[in-house]
C-alpha cells in the first residue's frame, strides 16, 4: 500500500514539472494585478497599460495605448492634478535617476511608483504603482506611539527630580514653623506649604495626563456621558459667545470606558472647539455640535465646530505632543486624547478645513 503510494509522490531529485503559461495567461495575469502598470517603449510611446493603471488615471485604456508621455500631459481628459503627479514622477525617477517615487493623491492615499529599465528591459521603461496607505498609517501609528512612549519617559524622570526636592522645603519649613510662629510671621509657613502642595498637585495632574493609566472600565451609556460634558461646558460656552448641541441617537449606545479618560477627551474637544470659535472674532455665532452614531460595531462620536478651522500644517501635527498654535496651551491635550481613544481599542479621525471648521469623530466599540 506505502510503496504503492510513494509512486505517487515525485522524489526530491524528480523535482515537479515544469508549468507552461501560454502569453495570454501572462498577459491576464498583469491586466488584472492590484498594483497599477504602465510600459513605455525606448521611443516613449505607451504600448501596455493594465486595468488598475487606467483606475489610477481615470482615464480609459483605448485613449491611452499609444500615447507618448508628452500626449498623455496634453490630453484634454486629464486632470491637471493628476498631470502635475505624472511630470513630478518623471522628474523625479527619470531626471534624477530614482527608482521610487512615493506620492499622495487627490484623495488621500499614499502611492508607491517604481521605475525599472536598463538592459533587463530591453531599452523599455516599466513604472509599477502601489497603493501603500495602510503601510503608511500603521509607520504613522508606531511613530506617534514612539513620541508617546518617550513623553511618558521624560514625564516621569521630571517628576523624580521635582518632586523630591519640593518633599525637602515642605519639610524644613515644618521645622521651621515653630520659630517662625514665635516671630509672629506662622502665615508665611502657611503659604509656603499650601504652595508647596499646590505644585505637588500640578506635578502629579500633568503625569496623570501626559501617561494616561490602563483604563478602569465600566459599561455606561454614551448619551448619559454626552449630557453631563454638555452640563459641564454650556456655561463656558455661553459665556464665549457659543451654543453647545447634542443630537443624541435614538437608540441607547453602550460602551466599556474608563468614564474619567474619555470625559476628559470630550471635554478636551470641546474646549478646543471654544477656543476656535473665539479666535474667529467676537461677532461670530459660535455653534458646537456634538452628535452619536453608529458605525459597524463602533459608537460614533461627533463634535463639529463652526471655529476657524486648521491649516495642512496644523492638521498634520495635530496629534503632536507638545504642539500648540496657543499662547497658553501645552498641547498636551489631543495627543493624550489620541492615547486615550487608542487604549479603549478605538479611533479618532479629524476633517477640517480653514475658515470653515472642524469635525472630530471618537470611534469606540460598542459593548
Ligand atoms: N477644533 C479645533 N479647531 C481648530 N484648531 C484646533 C481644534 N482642535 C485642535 N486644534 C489645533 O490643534 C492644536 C493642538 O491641540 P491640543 O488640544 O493638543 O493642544 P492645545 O489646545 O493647543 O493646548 P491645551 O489642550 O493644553 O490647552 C491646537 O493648538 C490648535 O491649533
Ligand atoms: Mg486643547
């Protein structure tokens, strides 16, 4: 029966025969791959173009084939953005001789284009294009965790060194107090030490924010926790000249949170959505929406502004430790935020635009 069997199975020495692959097969095969493909000729004349290519160009294959480089950018169907790309690709791999070439497009993902010629191309120039987005956002993720990781280090040797000192004043001036109580002056020890605690408990609100504690979860309903920010942050509002909504979804949402952490992103938010609306000027009729959603298994929550809106720069670095575009602020609140969201398995995402106004979303999942 064994030996029977073993007939069956090629022997290594054997190895398995060769598979032939008519040219239709190969050429079906890069029509249809899920990266984009383009062959010029040593002339420059496009003689293959796969299916994903013309996707990309938004343009239909029949209008392209044939086409020189010099065409293509001529051709009255083309954007002018995608034109723009196209001569920057071949500045950048034909002119400076580099093989790749990364660029984002109109809408947002990251591409990947890759040039290969010489002798193993027989004088053609084959260009490659990738969608490397999700590459991309999971390089951005660890970088920003990275950043993360390291405030945390900073923040915790700060207080090492603060602390420990302030511990040796408040004590001293324990022991002096009686001396000090004699000379009839026991109000100065007193506001020494209630100073004293007074940077301890800055010292220790700061590391509580900027390394926020594995979450202490309960499951609680997302409209109670709306209600009570908007309780929270109508006065201040009024006061700046905003209104606060809340368009609550009609079915109860729940989720597992640490009530304290995702309190304090919504109201870092909200607060962030104030001071936008007063930087457009006092004229203006602020209006900050804060609405509940759902999304595959996910509560959505929206906080909308009518404020002033973020710049590409802004946008960018938003989630930046550190950075502010605020006299006063320590731009320490979006990043913790971020590391909130993420530990409770979530997700924030921003739209924006200048002049208009901002739109956060919390992604949390729903229990
Ligand atoms: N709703 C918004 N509209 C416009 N810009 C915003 C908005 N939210 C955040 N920003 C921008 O992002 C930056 C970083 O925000 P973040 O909350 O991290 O820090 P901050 O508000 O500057 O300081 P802090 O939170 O310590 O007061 C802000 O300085 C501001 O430029
Ligand atoms: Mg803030």
């Amino acid at each position: 029966m064994i030996s029977e069997f073993q007939d069956t199975v090629p022997r290594p020495t054997d190895g398995f025969p060769p598979v032939h692959l008519d040219n239709n097969k190969y050429e079906n095969v890069l029509e249809h791959l899920d990266s984009g493909i383009m062959l010029f000729d040593s002339n420059g004349v496009l003689t293959f173009i796969n299916v994903q290519m013309a996707k990309l160009l938004e343009l239909p294959r029949s209008l392209l084939s044939g086409c020189t480089l010099m065409q293509m950018l001529h051709h009255p169907q083309m954007s002018r953005f995608k034109k723009k790309k196209i001569l920057r690709i071949y500045r950048e791999t034909i002119f400076h001789r580099k093989r790749y070439h990364e660029l984002i497009d109109e809408y947002g993902r990251h591409w990947l284009v890759t040039v290969t010629y010489g002798d193993q191309m027989d004088g053609d120039f084959l260009f490659s294009v990738k969608d490397v987005s999700d590459y991309k956002q999971i390089e951005q993720t660890a970088y920003q965790n990275d950043k993360l990781a390291m405030l945390g280090r900073i923040s915790a040797s700060i207080a090492h060194e603060i602390r420990n000192p302030l511990t040796a004043i408040r004590g001293f001036i324990q022991l002096l107090r009686p001396h000090l109580l004699q000379l009839g002056k026991d109000e100065y020890a007193r506001i020494i030490l209630t100073e004293i605690d007074r940077a301890n408990d800055i010292i220790y609100e700061f590391l509580n924010s900027s390394k926020p504690s594995a979450p202490q979860k309960t499951i609680m309903s997302v409209n109670s926790l709306l209600k009570e920010v908007v309780l929270l942050t109508e006065s201040e509002g009024l006061m700046k000249g905003c209104e606060i909504t809340l368009d609550e979804a009609e079915v109860p949402l729940n989720v597992s949170i640490d009530v304290k952490q995702i309190k304090q992103v919504i109201l870092n938010m909200v607060k962030n959505a104030m001071d936008a609306i007063e930087d457009v000027g006092e004229e203006h009729t602020g209006l900050i929406r804060i609405s509940t959603g759902t999304e595959n298994k996910y509560v959505q929550i929206s906080i909308a502004d009518n404020g002033q809106g973020m710049d590409h720069n802004t946008l960018v670095r938003l989630f930046d430790p550190f950075f502010t575009t605020k006299e006063s602020g320590t731009g320490l609140g979006l990043s913790v935020s971020y590391r909130i969201i993420k530990n409770h398995g979530g997700n924030i995402s921003v739209d924006s635009k200048k002049g208009e106004g901002t739109r956060f979303i919390i992604m949390l999942p729903l229990v």
